[in-house]
C-alpha cells in the first residue's frame, strides 16, 4: 500500500528542486514525493531465531568464535563489544543456526524486548549469530537504504508507534507479526535514502568520537584522583609533580618525620567547618535577583556540574533583614546534600560567591590553610555517604563531616594539584558540551528530515 506523504521541512537541496520541478505537491505522481508504506514492503527478507538456543541445538556456547548479538549487547546505534556476558559460538554452531540467513554488512538489527527498539547495523561480514530478543532487515536494494531504514527506525516518530504496537507491563515487547502494521515514511528515490542515511552516519560517527574524548577524559580524572592523592597508610601520593618530588627526597623523604614537603593528615574540623541550612518558606521562593538561595536541586541545573553558577531561587536585601538570614560569605565553599536520598549521589559543587542554602543541604567552609581549587578535588575523593547517620532517612550531623581525617600537602603544590584538576574539568566540560551539540543537533535533524 503507497500513500504520497508531504516532504519534509528540511531536504537536500537537489532533491527540494527536483520535486518542484516535478510540479511539487500538485503531482499525485510525482517521483521525488515521499512515501508512507508498511515497513515490510522495504524488507527482503527478515531473520528471526528468537527461540534458538545452542542446548535446542545440542550443542554448548563456546570461548571465543562466532559473537552472539542479542538485545544485550545490540545498543541505540551501535553494538557494544566490551560487555561482560558475551556469548559465542564454534565454526559448527554458527553452520547449524546461520546456514542460509548470514547477516552481512549493514543489515539492520532491532531489538523486541528488553530493551524495545533498539537498532544497529551488523559492523562487517565477519560472521555473527543471531540470538535472543533480536531480529535482523534484509532491505530490499531497489526499494530501499539500510542506513536510511536503521536511521528511520530510530526516530522519535517510529518510536511512538512501537509503543502503541508493543505489548506487556514494565518490560515491553513487539512481535514481528504486529510489525506488520508500523507503517515508514521514505522518499521514493533511494539516491536520497542514501543521502540521508550517510549524513546521520556521519553524525554518529562525531557523536562516537566526542564520546570517546569525553569518556577517556573522565577516565584520566578518576585515574589521577586515586594517583595524586596518598592511599591510605601513605605519607605522599603516587604520582606528584616533579619539583615537589625532588624538594621532599631533599629533604630526607619518608625518614624527616618533620619533612616539610611531607603531606599532613588532619581533620576537616581542624582546617574548616561546616555550616547548616536553614528553612525557606514557600511564600519566599521565586526571586529573580538578589543572593542566591541554593537547594540541592540547584545542582541540576545545567552549568552547575562543577560550580554553582545559577540558582533557581534568589532573595533580595529586604528579604535578607526582615527574615535576618545571614549569607555565608567565606567562599569559595563546598556544598553538598546533607539529608535524604540525595545525599547517596555523593555530588559536591564550590561556590564562589555569597549564598545561603535550605536545610537540606551543608556546606564546608575552608580556612587560610587551603588553596580552593585543591580543597574542591580532594573533596571529590572523598566517599561522603560512608560517613552518614543510618536510619529510615540518612543525614549527616557537622561532626559527622568535620570528624574526617585527609591529607594536604603544602599550599603551593595545593595550588598546583588544584589547577591540573581545574583544566582537566574544562576538558570535560568542552566536551560534554560539544557532544550535547551534537546530540541535540541529531535529535532536532530526526524530527526536521523525515514526515
């Protein structure tokens, strides 16, 4: 079945010519008009062993060989290899559950259940096995792209259709006979299927590069968290830098128990304190301008992932003296959740201005002893929840906090630490940015480019 379908707001511009020039949507037969038809007019041939198994089989799964996809490890775009319960199968296993279906470069995977929806393309044709809760579209060439039906099928657009074909409670699933009914809609030519598919190809592919940078960075964060701070038991960290390296060797290394380059435990107490919220009625929210008046929802916002740059709510002077708040102007300090829930994300954010904050949440408050930007990171070490009082809602009390034992090295090598980590969080910063761009831009080309 074949309806003309209106084109999209946004084309390639051959093809935008093109159908005007072929008289637009004046021309009930115009060839460069869209299409709205079933999903299997465009499918040759669909490979489905949902209820194989290697013990139907007679046979075992093996240590290496033939990959298994299945809905664990067939992800929104891409397959992901790296997961822990992969399954494989020898040379006469795959001859026994492939002969005749082999799934070949860019045939297009969909999950049915758990998760519903997901589509790749298989990478190569190196040879995989199809399994669980997975399915496989062999297009046909004349009618249409496998990139453009793998790109279509992930859309917004299909994806609420899926819903309203699939079946089930929580773990939601879709049968192949109601995939029948899902209706596509495809732009006649596959010269522009094509062309639309390898733009959103090239997409993801800077998406996957992005994502890689962002995620090797986080990991070089974590990596040097454990290194440049001392493990328990330990006077200096791993890794230091190297001028404070050689000053502390200089002066005796471990055997100076009064070595000045030596890092000095303490507790936070003894170099700081903290410092509780207090209560902000209903009836006093909602200000525009003013101090800012952080709740720990503050942390959401977008900006707020290091520091707290914007809050939802702000009190004015006159608020200030009628209700005889103090601000805590001792800053930069360090907040973070101090009851409930929240305080199980273990999330901590410097501010760097004069504020005030409800009574769920704490703040630490650094003396002369620290440089700011160190005080930040080394609380980003620091396992918060361990230290909360137990009961039906955690919390913690301020000698909960001030009780904790770290070590600090002296102020300027703080200072040093301190600016590693400050350009190592802007790393990340440009680059979850970029990558959200990049998602955005995605998001917003699947509503535009396709009917």
């Amino acid at each position: 079945m074949t309806e003309r379908q209106k084109v999209p707001q946004i084309r390639f511009d051959e093809f935008k010519k093109l159908y005007v020039k072929n008289g637009g949507n004046s021309n009930p037969e115009n060839p460069y008009a869209w299409e709205k038809r079933r999903l299997f007019d465009y499918v040759e041939k669909t490979v489905d062993f949902r209820g194989r198994t290697p013990k139907k089989l007679g046979m075992e799964w093996s240590d290496s060989g033939y990959l298994a996809l299945s809905a664990l490890n067939v992800k929104n775009g891409y397959i992901d290899f790296d997961i822990a319960d992969k399954h494989f199968g020898n040379e006469e296993l795959y001859q026994k559950w492939m002969s005749g279906s082999e799934l070949k470069k860019g045939d297009v995977l969909f999950t049915t259940e758990a998760p519903m929806g997901n589509v790749a393309q298989v990478p190569d044709s190196q040879g995989y096995i199809l399994s669980q809760r997975t399915i496989a579209f062999k297009t046909n060439p004349e009618k249409a792209s496998d990139k453009f039906l793998a790109t279509v099928l992930r859309s917004e657009k299909i994806r609420r259709e899926l819903e309203n074909l699939s079946t089930g409670g929580t773990a939601k699933g879709v049968s192949q006979r109601n995939l029948e009914y899902l209706n596509i809609n495809v732009p006649a030519r596959v010269g522009e299927q094509d062309r639309i598919g390898c733009f959103f190809e090239n997409l993801d592919n800077l998406i996957t590069v992005n994502q890689r940078k962002y995620d090797k960075t986080i990991n070089i964060k974590k990596a040097m968290l454990e290194k440049m701070f001392p493990k328990e038991g330990a006077k200096i960290p791993e890794i230091r830098f190297d001028e404070f390296k050689k000053l502390y060797e200089k002066n005796g290394g471990g055997s100076n128990p009064e070595n000045p380059y030596a890092w000095e435990q303490c507790e936070l107490g003894e170099i700081g304190k903290t410092q509780s919220g207090i209560g902000f009625p209903d009836n006093e929210q909602g200000g525009l301008e003013g101090v800012p008046f952080f709740k720990v929802s503050d942390m959401n916002n977008a900006g707020n992932e290091h520091e707290m740059k914007t809050a939802n709510n702000y009190v004015s002077e006159e608020q200030l003296i009628r209700k005889k708040w103090k601000p805590i102007e001792t800053v930069p300090a360090v907040i973070f959740a101090k009851v409930g829930a929240a305080i199980m994300l273990n999330r901590k954010r410097i501010v760097r201005t004069p504020f005030l904050i409800d009574n769920n949440t704490m703040a630490y408050v650094f003396d002369e002893s620290w440089d700011t930007g160190f005080g930040k990171t080394l609380f980003e070490t620091i396992n918060l929840p361990r230290y909360a009082q137990s009961g039906a809602l955690p919390s913690y009390k301020a000698s909960d906090i001030e009780s904790i034992e770290v070590k600090i090295p002296r102020k300027d090598e703080q200072a040093r630490i301190g600016l590693f980590f400050a350009n190592l969080d802007h790393f990340i910063t440009l680059h979850q940015s970029e990558l959200e761009k990049l998602k955005n831009l995605k998001k917003s080309m699947l509503e535009k480019m396709f009917v």
